[in-house]
C-alpha cells in the first residue's frame, strides 16, 4: 500500500535502516570482548577532568589509608 507513503519517505527510512553506529561501534567492540571496565578507564584517562578526578580520589584514598595505618603503629 504505497498511497500513503511517498518514495521518498521509503527512501529515507531504509537509509535510516542500513546507517551504521560508526561512534558506537568501539563500545559494542568492548561490549563484545568483554572489555567494558577498560574501555570506560581509557576513556575516564583521556579526559581531562576524568583523570583530574581519578588522581584526586587516588589521592584522598592513600591519605586516608596512610592516616589510618600511622594511627595503628601508634604514629600520632
């Protein structure tokens, strides 16, 4: 039943059809391989504010651990 749709609508929505996800193919690539956690890091790393973040949360970690563990050796 062509009346109602045009050939250009017909042409356009298989266009639509077969375009490929060229942006999201490396995250269905890590999907696939079972890699998401990795790519998400290289992602995360690449990012300035996204490795601003991580080095500050690493930071805050590693005080509080060393606080804690000066506290136990009787440190302070």
């Amino acid at each position: 039943m062509n009346a109602i749709m045009t050939d250009f609508d017909i042409q356009s929505a298989e266009a639509h059809g077969k375009r490929k996800w060229e942006g999201l193919s490396e995250l269905d690539q890590a999907i696939r391989d079972n890699r998401l956690m990795e790519y998400r890091v290289k992602k995360s790393w690449a990012d300035p504010w996204g490795r601003r973040l991580t080095i500050t949360v690493l930071v805050v970690i590693a005080a509080g651990f060393s606080y804690l563990a000066g506290g136990s050796f009787g440190l302070w």
